[in-house]
C-alpha cells in the first residue's frame, strides 16, 4: 500500500477550457499557488482479491459519479503500467471547516502519486504531473509547491507543470472565506466547455491569458505584490466574464461573494491593500501579505463569522508517507 499527501492550490492565473477533452490539454497556460491548509491523503493498494476498484472518500464508500472518475483514472495508471489488478482507494481531505474546498487538485495529485508507485511506475514530478493532469487539470499543479505555472503545451508529453523557484513574494497570504459550502451547480467541467463553445469572447481570453501570464510572472521576478495582486484579480474577473457571456450563461457569484469583494475593495481603498480572487463556485480568497492579515481576518471575521475564515500560506509539494 503506497500513500501520498497533496496539497491544494489557488489559482491566480485561471485554466479555463480544454483544447482537448479527453487528455485534458488547455488552450492556455495557467499560474497557481500551492496552500499549506487544504491538502488530501490517499492510500492505493493493488489487491487481487478485488473484483471492482473499491474507492472510499472521507469515510464513505465513495458516490456512482465519483467512483467512475476515479475508476477512470486507475484505468490509465494500469494501462501505463501494466498492472491489472483491481485497487482500493482510500481518500481523505484535510480542510479545516466543512466549507466546500475539497478540491479536485489536491485529489487527483495525491491518487496519481499513490496509484503510479503503487502500481510499481517510478515517476518523477514532471511525469506525475503529467499524469495528474488526465485526472483532473489543476491537479498538475499541485505536484509543486509555492508558484507553479502549468506549459499548456500542445500534446500529452508537454502538457505539464513547472515549479516557479523564487525567494519573492514569501509574505504573501491567502485568507479563504468559505461563504458556501454546498456543491456547485456548474461544475468546472462543464462550466468550462460551455465558455469554449458558446462565449464569443473565448478567442479573446486565450489571447488575454498569455499577457496576464507574462506580466504575473515579471510582478513575481520583481517582488512586486501591487502588480501581483493587481493582475491575479482582473484576470479572475475576465474568467468569469466568460460564464456570464456563454449561452445559456451562468454565475457562480450569490450575494455573498459581491459583499466580499467590495469588502475587498473597500479595504484597499482604506489603505489595507489585498485583491480577491475566485474559482467556480461563490467562495472567495483574499490575496494580501503578512502584514495585513489581521485586519482583513478582523473586517471578514465581522461579516461572515470567524468559523468562515481560514489563513493560508504557500504550501509543499507532494509528499509520501
Ligand atoms: C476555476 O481542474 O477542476 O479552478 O480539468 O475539468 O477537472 P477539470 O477542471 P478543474 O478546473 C479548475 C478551474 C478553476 C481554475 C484553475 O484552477 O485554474
């Protein structure tokens, strides 16, 4: 039995939409950084004795869909393999309040780590992270820890993430409101391919993507958090341009999510400087440095409860047990 440990990341610079569904290539690169608090431990053990994949998430046998995904996945790690026996999987997610930020990175990362070396492959980071990537694409970020950018790259050999080593920006915090903790009514997935289809802006995004990355990575070299923040939050919000412009659109804001970022707004406005950035789903996650945590922890603390707001900071790599 093999056990890896992956932890989640953020997203600052946003995957939004497959070039290619099924190997799950982008049509851009993307940024992230890694997190210390939300991580998944994921036991893999080939068992002969199985007549299916046997897949446990959090102490429960896991749902049809779930068990297919993962199931999937373990399909591709037997035929790079050759193993072919039959797994039992045992997940785990570690987030501080049941608040909806189990993540399918850190999922997909800890399996593909547990289930290669299980199955006997000895992988380095870039092969997991190209194997990470067929189970769910942020997952090949989370191979790395701290910045990590994913080379969309064109095909499966050069589709992978790369860690960003730098000493910058190591003050900078991640203060997670979990607002919401219910599943989203969009996926990722399909939220994403109905963006590539139907938006008409899609073209201008990926256009948009690779000057968003060009200028982040130059904001990290210069250990320029203004500029960081500055193109972490406009790049968020021209994601999510893109689900109000599909047909039919979708949102995944509610009323909570607008009163944080005006918060947000607010606050730097105020002289406390931090940007908001956000996934698919109404939670949202301030970017600011050491400096400022306590009072923008303070300010959400009022508005949300104190139970809604976690402090994050870049986090490791994988790990095995
Ligand atoms: C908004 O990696 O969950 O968080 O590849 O279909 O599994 P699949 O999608 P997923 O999408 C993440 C979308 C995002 C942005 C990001 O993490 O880059």
């Amino acid at each position: 039995m093999v056990t890896a440990v992956a932890h989640t990341n953020i997203a600052l610079i946003k995957y939004w939409g497959k070039r290619d569904a099924n190997l799950i290539i982008p049509y851009t690169g993307s940024l992230s950084l890694t997190l210390d608090q939300f991580y998944t431990e994921t036991s893999v053990n080939f068992d002969q004795n199985l007549d299916r994949d046997e897949v446990s998430i959090d102490d429960q046998s896991a749902a049809n869909n779930s068990w297919q995904r993962v199931h999937d996945f373990l399909e591709i790690v037997r035929e790079k393999s050759g193993a072919h026996l039959n797994a039992k999987v045992v997940s785990r997610n570690h987030v501080p309040t049941a608040a909806g930020l189990a993540s399918s990175a850190s999922a997909f990362a800890a399996l593909a780590a547990a289930a290669s070396k299980a199955a006997g492959m000895n992988l380095n980071n870039q092969e997991l992270s190209r194997l990470a990537r067929r189970g769910s694409g942020s997952a090949c970020r989370s191979i790395f820890g701290g910045f990590v950018e994913w080379q969309r790259g064109t095909d499966d050999a050069d589709s992978y993430a790369v860690p960003i080593d730098t000493p910058h920006l190591s003050d900078i915090r991640v203060v997670a409101l979990t607002i919401e903790k219910h599943q989203k009514p969009i996926s990722s997935r399909r939220g994403m391919a109905l963006s590539v289809t139907t938006s008409p802006y899609y073209p201008t995004w990926v256009k948009v993507v690779e000057s968003d990355l060009q200028s982040i990575k130059s904001a990290i070299n210069q250990d320029d958090f203004t500029r960081f923040g500055t193109i972490s939050e406009l790049n968020a919000m021209r994601m999510h341009a893109l689900t109000l412009s599909s047909d039919p659109d979708f949102l995944y804001f509610n009323g909570s999510t607008l009163d944080a970022m005006n918060e947000v707004k607010r606050l730097r406005h105020s002289g406390i400087e931090c940007y908001y950035t956000i996934d698919a789903g109404p939670n949202v996650k301030v970017i600011c440095q050491t400096k400022n945590v306590k009072e923008i922890t303070t300010t959400f603390s009022k508005l949300f409860g104190p139970d809604k707001v976690i402090v994050a900071q870049p986090g490791p790599g994988i790990k095995y047990l």
